[in-house]
C-alpha cells in the first residue's frame, strides 16, 4: 500500500502514463481511510467544524485526479471519462489493458 501512495504523491501533476488496477484502489482506500484521523481530530480541537479534514481533501485533490486520469489511460480511455459518473466506476475497476496509445 505504501508504494501506491508514494507513486501516486510523486505523480500528482502527471496526467501521462498509466496505473495500475491495484495501485489505483489503493490509493483510493488511502484517500477514503484518511477522513477517519481527520474527523476525529476535528471533533477533538474545532468542535466537529472540518478544517483538517477539509485540508487533507485539498492536498489529496490534485493527486486522485491524476492517479485516475493514469487508470482510465490504462484502460485505453481518455482522463476526461472521469466526469462521467457510471461510466468512469465501470472503466476503473477493468483489467489492465494490453499496450495502448497511452503508454509512455
């Protein structure tokens, strides 16, 4: 797990390239299990306002986007897939694709 969240901090301004399955989800899981610690620590010093937990949304933003535009391009779909609600679920949790117009 540590890997995928190190590959994707280091990457978060590159939209190129490609994910993994794998990496990808736990990146996700990361980002998800983040607003545990954060939550409690806003409910312990701001009164339940959400300025941590608002801030960690703010740091990790940048990078998800790029983490999943690298997923829909190892799927061989273009990042802008993300938009689209139902769509978007369906192509992040394909299979790898094989090489494609998106490999670097």
């Amino acid at each position: 797990m540590g890997t995928a969240i190190a590959l994707a901090l280091n990457n978060f301004a590159n939209f190129r390239g490609r994910t993994k399955r794998q990496d990808f989800w736990l990146f996700y899981l990361f980002t998800v299990l983040m607003t545990i610690p954060t939550s409690i620590l806003d409910r312990l010093f701001f009164s339940g306002h959400q300025y941590i937990e608002t801030w960690a949304g703010i740091f990790l933003f940048l990078p998800s986007i790029a983490a999943g535009t690298r997923r829909m391009h190892d799927v061989n779909k273009r990042g802008w897939w993300l938009i689209v609600p139902f769509a978007n679920l369906f192509f992040l949790v394909q299979p790898s694709g094989p090489l494609n117009r998106f490999e670097l």
